[in-house]
C-alpha cells in the first residue's frame, strides 16, 4: 500500500472509533437495570430483560470492535499492515476500507 492508501485507512479508523465509542454509551445506557420498583406488567419486565440481554451482547461485540480497531490504528504504518494474520497473503485494499479492523483475509475469515 502507498502512503495515500494509508493515510486514507488511517482517517477512516479514526472516524469508525468515534462511531464505535458514540454506539458503546448508547448501549451502555440500554443496558442499565432494570428497576425492580418500576410499574410495569410481569410481559413487559420479561421482555425489558430480554432487550438487555441482547443490548449487552451489542455492547460487547462493540467494545471487542473498538479495541481491533485502536490495534489496527497503532499498527498501520507496520510493514506487514494488510496482510492477513494466518495465511499471511495481502488482505484486498477495498477490505480493508470496509472493516478497517479485519486481520483476516476474506479465505481465512470464514
């Protein structure tokens, strides 16, 4: 990759951490708990419970995301920066754009 190509990358990894940081507050904040004194019916604290469960889970797929991606900032001007972890081959430039915090290939991702 040309210093341009990673200039770019370098841009687009910090605007998806700011991105990635507003998303974990506001999980952050679905994942409060729940009030036990709250009024609502025994379906609605079930279903209030659930969504937790499920926000929890965004909000750590988010937080794992964040931390790739600071690696990936700190790591970008590295001389083996692009090529995938285990087959060691060049991950495509088009990628990379998308999920600047991939270490994989598309092969060795599945």
């Amino acid at each position: 990759m040309n210093r341009k190509e990673l200039q770019n990358i370098y841009k687009i990894i910090e605007d998806e951490i700011d991105k990635t940081k507003t998303t974990i507050l506001n999980y952050k904040e679905l994942t409060k708990p729940i009030a036990p004194e709250n009024a609502i019916g025994r379906i609605s604290r079930m279903d209030a419970i659930n969504n937790k469960t499920v926000n929890e889970a965004a909000l750590r797929e988010a937080e794992q995301k964040l931390t790739n991606l600071k690696v990936a900032l700190s790591n970008i001007y590295d001389p083996d920066f692009g090529l995938c972890f285990k087959c060691n081959s060049q991950i495509p430039i088009g990628r990379i754009l998308l999920m600047p915090h991939t270490r994989y290939c598309v092969h060795c991702a599945r």
